[in-house]
C-alpha cells in the first residue's frame, strides 16, 4: 500500500504540466543555452520558429524631374525626367529556428527622357544634347536561404541576412528600332532589418551589397543583331536601386 501512494504522488495530475511544454513558442526566447559561452558574447533570439510561413511584398518606387531640384550652375537647359519601379512578391518557410527558405519573383521598369541640356565650361567648352528617350524592363526569379538574429527580448526586431541566386532578362528599348536584350545569373548578399508592429506581420528593408554575375547582352536593330557581349563581373557597393521595403504576412 505504501508504495502504491508513492508511485501516485510521483505522477502529475491529469491536464498538468510540472514545465513548460516543447511545443511552446516564445518568441524573443534565447536560442543558445544559458549557460554557454555564445550566451556571454551575444544573445540570439527566437523571431521566426521552425515551421512558419511568410507571404511579403517589395516595393520601390523613385521619380527624379529636373525642374523641382538644383544643378550646378555648368548644366544650363536641362530638361530631363526618370522614374523607376520594382515589385518583388516573395514566400518564405522557416525550416528551423531563426533560419528561412525562400523564392521570389521580380519584375522592374524604369525610363528615362532628356529633351536637351547643354553643358558649359566657363564658356571655353560647350556642349549640348537631346531627344534622348530609353525604357527598360527586367523580370526574373531568385531563391534564397534567410538567416534571422532576433535583438529584443519582446521578438520583434531584429536583423537579416540572405544569400540569393537569380536569373534575370532585362529588355532596353530606345526611342530609335535600336533594343539590347540581356540575360544574367547572379549570386548576391543582401542584409537588411525587420520589424514586428503588430504580432503576425512585420516591415522591413534590405539592400544588396555584394554580387556575381555572368551577363549576356545581345543588340539588335530592325530585328537584326548587331552585337554581343558576355562576360563575369563581380562587385560590391551601396547602390540605392537596390534598396528594397517589404511588408510580410507570418503565418
């Protein structure tokens, strides 16, 4: 009798938890043991758990008109205006804590239209031009593997970064029958910071800073080539046409 009252009272009660439970999520939780040293240097926290999806948006948009900004007093007559946009919807699965798999789809145009300009050099050189009218437009896709390192303690900030590989063709059309086709493979590196206003959607912005590329360009006019061009290139920089802002659904 005695060691049946003991093996009772050794077992919870029925719907109780001595813990917390492993299918608990916490966000902003420590992802290291607490008693690790990658504790004492840095503290990664939980943001986007094993088994989440994300549906975003990308958006970028930017107009430029020469007459509502201020040139150096050498570019006289200018008359010039360019616009460009990107949209790049993206899905997202977190295959484990704070690390993320991804595809995304971009499509972007841009144009520009120069009606004349001249240049003067302190009136020994002068230069002038115009009628210049180009339209370009680029679609392709990237997958991408995500890594998160959650700040707070709340899971709401944090930051990104992510390693894409991409396919592009880009189209350049001018205001003649001349065009140039290009077709580019990319790996690239873009870092970026995410935010959490409300708990199942966050806001963020990321820019690329770093690539490698193979292009293949090939120009045409009236329909028949009249050049080619291939070739690697590898780059790094800060280059605001690369700068992206998405909204992101967490499901």
């Amino acid at each position: 009798m005695m060691a049946a009252l003991i093996a009772l009272a050794a077992v919870p009660a029925f719907g109780q938890s001595s813990g917390r439970t492993s299918d608990t999520i916490v966000l902003g939780e420590p992802l290291a043991p607490r008693d690790s040293s990658a504790q004492k240097r840095f503290t990664n926290r939980l943001i986007a758990p094993k088994g989440e999806w994300q549906c975003g948006l990308a958006v970028m948009y930017a107009d430029f008109n020469s007459s509502n900004a201020d040139y150096m007093l050498i570019l006289q007559g200018l008359n010039a205006r360019a616009s460009f946009l990107r949209i790049a919807p993206e899905a997202t699965y977190a295959f484990k804590n704070n690390h993320a798999i991804g595809a995304r789809f971009n499509y972007t145009k841009a144009g520009g239209m120069l009606d004349s300009a001249t240049l003067d050099l302190l009136g020994n050189m002068s230069l002038s031009t115009g009628d210049v009218d180009a339209v370009t437009s680029s679609m392709g896709g990237s997958i991408f593997k995500r890594t998160y390192v959650g700040i707070d303690k709340q899971g709401r900030f944090g930051i990104f970064w992510d390693y894409v590989l991409g396919y592009s063709r880009n189209r350049t059309q001018l205001a003649s029958s001349a065009y140039s086709v290009k077709d580019k493979i990319s790996f690239a590196f873009a870092p970026g910071v995410i935010y959490f206003p409300m708990n199942n959607i966050s806001v963020y912005a990321g820019i690329s800073i770093a690539d490698v590329s193979y292009a293949s360009t090939t120009a045409y006019e009236d329909s028949a080539v009249i050049g080619t061009h291939q070739g690697w290139r590898a780059q790094a920089g800060l280059n605001l046409l690369n700068l992206n802002f998405g909204l992101t659904l967490h499901l």
